[in-house]
C-alpha cells in the first residue's frame, strides 16, 4: 500500500515542480531560483500575496474564487478590491515599512487588507480575535503598528485598552452589523470608504529586506512571540508545490479556521490561490453545521487541526455521514485511535502534515505513505535530529526534540524585536522546533507533544499530549486539558479538566479508574476537575495559562486521598 502511495506522490511532485517552474520562467526569476534551490535548497527571489493575486487576476479574470456567505468573489475582484484598500490606506498617511494590525474574524475584508496593505509595502499582523487586556495590549505595542483594522464587534475590546497603547494608531472599523445611524467613535474611520477608492494597483514596490508580515504566537503559555516574514523570504511560492501535487482546478476548499492562522491562511487561501480553484470562507467553526456547508457547497477537501477530529466524530451519527464530495482532509495531530473511525464513518482519507511558523518553512507530510497516526518522513534530502536536552541523538523509540539543518544566507526564522528567541530557536546552524517526536525502526515520525508542555512527575517525563488523547478516547469525555500543578513534594501533580459530551454524565473517580488501565501509573492525573466549557482562542485550542491561574479549585477531584478538594488550593 505504501509503495503504491510512494509512487502517486512522486507523479504529483514531478508535476507540481514542472508547474513551478513553468510559472518561474513565466515571472522572470527561473535562473536565480534554480541555482538558489540546488546550492542551498532555498527560494532566492520569492514573492508576495500581492503579486501572487495579480498574477491569478490576469490569467483567471472573471473565475470564482471566493465564497462567502452566498457571496462569490472572482480573482479580478480580489484584485481590485485589494487595490482600493491599498489606495485607501496610502491616503490616510500609510506606505513602506509602515504596520497594520488586523483584528477581523474571517470575511473577504480581511483578504482585502491582509493582500492590499502588501501593495503598498507594509506589513501586516494578524492578530488572534480571542485576545484580551494586557494580551492583546502587548501586541499592539509591541508590533509597532501605526494602523488597526478592526472589526465593530470587537471594539468595546479594543477601547478597553486603548489608553494604554503607546503610540497613536490610525483605527480602521470594519461594520460588519448593518449600518446604523450611529457614527463611529471620534477618530475612527469607516473601512467601507475603502469603496469609492480606485481599483487601479498603486504601483509602489516593496523593499526586499521589509517586512512582509508578523505572526504571533498563540501566547497560550506565555508572552506570544512575533514571527517576522520579510518580503524576500515569505516563503510563498515554494507553497505552490504541495497546492499543484495535492489539488486541481475544479477542488472546492473548505476552511472554517480563522484566517490570523496560518493553516487558513497559507495551507487553504493561498494553496488555492496558487492552483487557481475555490476556497468556501466559514466565518468560524460550528461542529453542528459543519457537514450541512460541506454539502451544500460540494467541498470536495477541509483542513483540520487539534481538537476537531474529536469534537465532530462526538457528534450524533447521521444517515449520511458518509454522503459528500471530500475527497482528503489535511489534518494535524488528529488522535490515532479516531483516524480510522474518522474515514469510515465519513468516508474521506486522512492525510496528516506537521509545520509550524516558526519551523522556518520545514514540513512533514503523511499523505497514505506511511502508518496511520505517523506524520510520515521528512523530503528526500532533509537532513534532521531527535535529540534530548543535551543535544544528543535519541534511539528510535524514544521520543527527541526534532531539529533541522538550516542552511543558506537569510534567518530561518526571526522573532519581532527578540534576537535572544531567534537564537535559541537557531542554533549551530539547527533549527529547535520544540517538539517532541519519535521515530520507529522503518524511519516513520510520531508527533509526541510540546516539549514546553512535557511534565516531570516522580522522576518521570509525561507527555501533556498524549494524557489528553487517551482521556478523550472516553466515549463521554469532548475535550481535555491537561497540565502541571505545585505538589506537596519537590515536583508536580498531573491535573486535568474535562468537558463532556452534550447529555453524558461521568463520575471523575470512574474516569480515573478507566485511565489506569491505558495509562503508566505515574501518567494518570491525581486531579480532575469537570467543567462545562474551556476558555479557547479562535483555533479552537484551549489557552491552559487560564487554567493554571486557577489551579486546584473547589470541587477538583483528588485521586489519591478519594475525595473533593474544598479548598482552592493545596
């Protein structure tokens, strides 16, 4: 099976690279890019999304290539109304090197702004719509952005903090809510003047060595740190490889996650970008709804990441599960023991990719060429590392921080105003992803965990990662949260809260006793605490810094003394 897998993705690679560089010899840049990929293995004239969209509005014109909510946009319209935001943007005062942060569930203005504020030479954030306070505070200062785009809905959030922020921005509303008489806060301005602007490209070139866009991290842990892309390093057009081997023309792609990550934004928008079909926008995720949109717009591939694999097998069983146009899902970290059951009862394949921004462009895909809860082998030539802690070679089986070898002369990967993280994250020309994984005897990479989510329990390390999954093979359990709280002794407890499904009822002592029987000993979580719901960003992954803040509340249950904590804390 494996064999057969081997050679269609080997078909598909080699036609995806003579589309490459076809395209390539299209833009000018074949010699430079050829010479740069066999020297280094790196892309020495890349491009921005921008650009990327001008080119599919002059070869696609009037051809859909967004939906949403009913509402089709064409390539050509993208285009210009990417146009009109930019022309927009320079007459308030913006242009090269200056920042825009964006702050919009998902909708076309936010492409619009994401794409026109490239035109011009800026660089954009996109900024998680879950953040709060003192979270999303620091990012706005942080970042430098003299400009906000923002959705109404989220300015109460906004004017909450807003005399804190350092330097004055220019702040852009965009009304989703129909217009009312209402005027906007003094100083704001409405994004829908964008309109009246002209759809003509302004024409202004960037800097190669701007940024081109920041992504911050999730923060879910901690302080979250800025991703810098710099226009001669987007990384964009090496995604056109996996979009032309994976998709064709006529593919209908789905995507409900939020377009400030970048599973949406580069593994879905702009793959379909690149290959010339369709993208159906969802403004967020809703597991009630999720396969009616899956039918009613004939999706025909969807992306998945953490939690949602199990959050819809949870769902009631329909007569037509199985009845769709999907032909794949591209997930991570879907749970190995829901992998199987996922694809027969909805009868898609599952294929399975590891990356991350700050991975510094290096991927993993599984695409049915290797066992089922494997995110497959690296690319040929991809010179990589399981280490341990002291940077030594870990033996197959046992899980190691994967490390790749970063050559060439750019920064693989930059952190905003952070030289000490980027030189943590590069190191001895290796770059430190920071997650665990193990490899098997035949070569075959397991996705383990964060190693900052990795507990030390009675001299042992415990995957956070893999305590949840098993939790959540629990018929009655939706989700887990699982993480370290003080112990009376020198090292921690495990605790884990627990929602469950909609009308299931579960005792937290008979969850314990069912986790002994899958689980090591010292694996089992001392503490358990149900909840109704999880504080969660956008991406549907819960922010366990909430949960910590809070650690052993009243009525957590305590395993090993068999009884209801009623204090707060130990």
């Amino acid at each position: 099976m494996y064999l057969l897998a081997n050679s269609k993705i080997v078909f598909s690679m080699v036609k995806s690279l003579l589309i490459f560089f076809k395209d390539e010899i299209g833009r000018g840049t074949f010699r430079a890019n050829f010479r740069s990929l066999i020297k280094t293995k790196e892309i020495a004239e890349d491009m921005s999304w921008a650009e990327l969209i001008e080119e599919k509005a002059r070869k696609y014109g009037d051809r859909t290539f967004l939906i949403y909510e009913d509402k089709q946009f064409s390539f050509r319209q993208m285009d210009e109304n990417a146009n009109r935001v930019a022309n927009y943007l320079l007459s308030l005062g913006a242009g090269k090197g200056k920042g825009v942060a964006i702050i919009m569930a998902n909708c076309p203005q936010y492409l619009d702004v994401y794409i026109g504020s490239q035109k011009i030479g800026m660089y954009s954030i996109p900024i998680n719509t879950s953040l709060r306070g003192d979270s999303l505070l620091y990012i706005l200062n942080h970042s430098d952005a003299e400009f906000v785009v923002i959705d109404e809905e989220f300015l109460d959030i906004y004017n909450k903090i807003a005399d804190k922020i350092e330097k004055r921005k220019t702040v852009i509303v965009n009304r989703t809510a129909p217009v009312s008489s209402s005027s906007l806060p003094k100083g704001m301005l409405p994004l829908s003047h964008a309109s009246a602007k002209p759809a003509q490209n302004p024409n202004i070139k960037y800097d190669k060595d701007d940024i081109c866009f920041i992504l911050y991290t999730s923060g879910t842990t901690g302080l979250p740190k800025g991703v810098m892309y710099r226009y001669a390093k987007t990384t964009l057009k090496l995604l056109s490889l996996p979009a032309n081997a994976l998709y064709k023309k006529s593919d209908i792609l789905y995507t409900s996650l939020p377009l400030f990550h970048g599973n949406a934004l580069w593994l879905c928008v702009t793959q379909a970008m690149h290959r010339g079909c369709k993208v159906v926008l969802a403004r967020k995720f809703s597991a009630s709804k999720f396969w009616d949109e899956i039918r009613k717009y004939k999706v025909t591939e969807f992306n998945t990441i953490g939690a949602m694999i199990p959050i819809l097998m949870k769902q009631p069983p329909r007569e037509n599960d199985n009845i769709n146009n999907v032909r794949f899902t591209l997930s991570a970290a879907c749970p190995v023991d829901d992998w199987e059951k996922f694809e027969k009862r909805f009868g898609i394949k599952i294929y399975e990719a590891y990356g991350s921004v700050d991975g510094g462009g290096k991927s993993i895909m599984n695409l049915g060429n290797a066992p089922v809860g494997s995110i497959g082998k690296p690319a040929p030539n991809t010179v990589y590392r399981l280490v341990d802690n002291e940077g030594k070679d870990v033996p197959d089986g046992t899980p190691g921080q994967l490390i790749f070898e970063s050559k060439g002369k750019k920064k693989s990967v930059e952190y905003f105003k952070n030289e000490k993280a980027g030189n943590d994250k590069l190191k001895d020309g290796w770059i430190y992803t920071g997650d665990l994984v193990r490899r098997d005897k035949n070569g075959y990479l397991y996705f383990v965990g964060r190693n900052a989510e990795f507990m030390r329990i009675k001299g042992e390390n415990v995957s956070a990662y893999e305590v949840e999954h098993t939790i959540q093979k629990h018929p009655s359990v939706l989700e887990a949260a699982v993480y370290a709280v003080p112990s009376e002794l020198a090292e921690d407890e495990i605790m884990a809260c627990v929602s469950l499904v909609d009308g299931h009822t579960l005792k937290e002592a008979d969850l314990v006793e069912t986790l002994k029987e899958d689980l090591a000993k010292f694996a089992v979580p001392r503490f358990v605490k149900i909840v109704k719901e999880f504080p969660k960003t956008e991406t549907q992954r819960i922010i366990k810094k909430e949960l910590e803040k809070k650690g052993i509340i009243a009525g957590t249950y305590d395993a090993q003394r068999n009884q209801y904590v009623e204090a707060k804390a130990l």
